[in-house]
C-alpha cells in the first residue's frame, strides 16, 4: 500500500463541488496537512463550470492528473421528495459525463464520492459494501441513491474495459462546522441544531421534528470524512466501493435528546409523525476502509456535535 502510494504534492487535482460544506475541508486538509500548492488545485464553482454541459466537463478535467468528484444536488427528506426528477438527472448526467471526461482527457485518477442513500431500504445491520445490490434504496432518497449508483457501474465497467482507475467511496451523513443549515434542504443535525438556537431564541417552548424518532443513524464528523478521501486518493487502487463511516449507530430520538443538552434546551420535543421516517436504519461497516488504506474515524461525536454548535452560534 505504501509502495504505490501517490504524491498528491507533485500532481494537478480538480475538485468539483470545492466551494461547499464537504469540499472546502478537503481544500484545506489538502493545503494544510498534505502540502499541496493551491495552484496545483482547479476549483472551479457551479457559476463558472456547470458540469451538466458536456463542454464544461471537457473544460474542467483539461490538464488534470486527479479528479475528486464531490459536486451533488443534495438535500434533506424534504428536499428529496420536491425534486425527485432533478435530483437524478443533475447527479447521473455530471458525473457520468465527468467520468467520461476524464477517461478521454487520460486522467490518472478518479475518485468519485458516493451516497448512503444508494444501499437498500431494508439492509442487513452494519451495511457492508457487498450489500449495496441486495435491494431498492428508500424510497424518498431513492433518485439521488439510484444516479449515484449509476456511478459505481461506470467506474468498475471502465476500470474493466478502458484500465481507467476510478474509484468509489460511499460516506456515511457528514456533520461539522460550515455545514447546510437552510431547512429547506439541510440534514438532521443542522436542521436540529437551528431549530433549537431559534427557539431559544424566541423563547419558543417547544420544537417540532419530523418523524417518530425510531429512525436510527451514523454520522461522521466532516474532517475524518475528508481524511478518509486523501487517504484512499493517495492509496487505494481498486474498482470495489468502500464505505467511510465511524462505524456508530444513534436513533434520532437520543440524537434530539444529546443536542438538547448540548444546547441547554428544556423545551418539549413535539414529533410530526405525519413526516416520513426514511431509511429505517443506518449504520456502516467500515472494516474495508481500514484494511485497505488504514482510515478510521478519529473526532468523537460528542466532541463533533460541540464544534458544529458552537460554530453555528458564531456564524448565525
């Protein structure tokens, strides 16, 4: 592993989607613990490349050595029930054409980041990579799941005909500092953590939360993740997907609960059980990505949860 491991220092990276939650950790990791020159990274925003043009994907991977794809239209139960059609064919047609791209511009890597969301409704606990066929994703997520699937198929079928190292990590629902905290589309955590903040705010005396709280899942904190991705950028040369998780499992329920302290809330938590639950449970087995490129989850999520809060209170 260590033989073939690349020097990210001495090569040119794109990365899509760098200006968001998870890609500006990664710009950072990257600059700051790994030593890349900013100049050696193309980061271009969804403004100056849509990557839903053809032309643009031919653009964007120009003269790259690595291409890291995070860029996605993604969001909460809510916002995977509005737009189920966009969710699909923005997420397909960018990375398929990405992909594409890159092979013919002879790209020596590529690292697409998958979904959780692709792994069946009803799937065997902890998931395991080989499991992620065994069924249909659930079904408010399943648009977003499916098209990002779609990319595993690609990257092992051009790695089969074409040689084309691509690669495929599927993480876990990220969290930390700098995250989405619109609720129109953000995930649980932000989406808890400022409804709590306004409701202390306002003096409200209760909070409503979608669902019944049975619901369970697994969370990683946002620089693990991207540790996880330079790790298997650097080290990992194989088409079988490999998951990146903290290997823990919380119902939303004790979630609700922890963020309340956390946030010294005494409010009542009112459950809307007329809102979906989604996927029943979640939680990952991340022994694959340990053997093969030695990452394992490092922040604790009390810890994590602590740093989210307190940049949100700084920020909003």
């Amino acid at each position: 592993m260590v033989m073939n491991k690349i020097d990210l220092t001495t090569k040119k990276i794109l990365i899509t989607g760098a200006h968001g939650f998870l890609g500006s950790h990664l710009v950072n990791n990257l600059i700051q613990k790994r030593g890349v020159n900013k100049d050696n990274l193309f980061l271009p925003t969804a403004k100056e490349l849509d990557l839903r043009l053809w032309e643009n994907c031919q653009k964007a991977v120009d003269g790259q050595d690595i291409v890291i794809h995070l860029a996605a239209k993604v969001g909460g139960i809510g916002l995977n029930k509005e737009k189920p059609g966009e969710l699909f064919y923005d997420n397909a047609i960018m990375g398929i054409q990405l992909i594409e791209a890159s092979r013919q511009a002879d790209v020596s890597k590529f690292v697409t980041i998958g979904t959780i969301c692709a792994y069946p409704k009803f799937c065997s606990v902890p998931f395991r990579e080989e499991d992620i066929w065994s069924g249909y994703p659930e079904e408010t997520n399943a648009p977003y799941g499916v098209a990002k699937k779609a990319l595993l198929v690609q990257s092992q079928a051009y790695r089969d005909q074409y040689d084309f190292n691509s690669i495929y990590l599927l993480p876990v629902n990220l969290y930390g500092p700098g995250d989405n905290f619109d609720l129109e589309s953000s995930h649980v955590i932000p989406a808890l953590i400022r409804k709590i903040a306004e409701a202390k705010r306002d003096k409200k005396e209760y909070i409503e939360v979608w669902g019944t709280g049975k619901a369970t899942r697994e969370f990683l904190f946002v620089e693990d993740a991207v540790e996880g991705i330079v790790l298997a950028t650097e080290s990992y040369n194989k088409s079988e997907p490999v998951n990146l998780g903290s290997g823990m499992e919380i119902s939303i329920k004790d979630l609700v609960e922890l963020i309340s302290e956390l946030m010294d809330f005494r409010g009542e938590i009112r459950w809307d059980e007329t809102k979906p639950d989604g996927q029943p449970r979640r939680m990952l087995d991340v022994s694959r990505a340990e053997k093969e490129f030695g990452f394992r989850a490092k922040v604790d999520f009390r810890e994590g949860l602590k740093k989210t809060i307190a940049w949100y209170l700084s920020n909003f």
